[in-house]
C-alpha cells in the first residue's frame, strides 16, 4: 500500500505538526532546508495530473493543500520571512511517493535555483 495513506490511517506514526479534516502535515524524514514539511491530502490521488477529471474536486484540493501550507507556514514561524512551496509531479519531476503532496520549505534563505 502507499505509505503516506498508512501514515494519514495512523498505520504507521508520523507525528502532524497540523492536520484539518482534509490534510495532515508532517516532517520530512530527509529535509531539504532549515524546515522541510509534508502537506498531505487525506484522498489518494496519485500527483497533480491525475485530479483533474473532476475540476471542482481537483481545485478544492489544491486548495486545501495552499490553505494548510499557509497556516502551517505561521504556525512554524516562517512568515512574515517566506517560504517555498513546491508539488512534484511525476518522476521526472522529482516524484518519490505517488501520493499527492505538497512541500513546504523554509527557515533560511531559499536559492534561486530549483532542486
């Protein structure tokens, strides 16, 4: 099974730094920066490209994900300063775990690079 819906059904413990009735956010085990934290949908969706069928559906939880990302992102202190947020989609776009999520990186200044 995917691992990011055993860690949202508590299969496996992943402590939440904030979670909704639609997302969960969590640490990343391999951080990228300063803060690196998982914005999760509780639906399994694949990536980004496969939401779309239903338009509605798929803008809500984009939706939901920046919603979270933001309040995450005060909760943790990284605004007023900034943080990144990035969606990976598919392998080439650096995909790791097919389950769609968004990353939010912060706590240092962010190269202008993409990685």
């Amino acid at each position: 099974g995917c691992v990011f819906c055993k860690i949202v059904s508590g299969e496996i413990p992943s402590p939440r730094v904030y979670e909704d009735g639609n997302v969960i956010v969590i640490k990343d085990l391999h951080p990228q920066s300063k803060v690196h934290l998982l914005v999760i949908p509780k639906n399994h969706d694949v990536s980004l490209a496969e939401i779309w069928e239903d338009e509605a559906a798929g803008r809500k939880t984009v939706g939901d994900l920046f919603e979270a990302a933001d309040r995450v992102a005060k909760q943790e202190g990284l605004l007023p300063a900034g943080y990144r947020s990035v969606i990976n989609t598919g392998v080439e776009g650096g995909q790791s775990v097919f389950h769609l999520h968004l990353h939010v990186l912060g706590g240092q200044k962010m190269g202008e690079e993409f990685a």
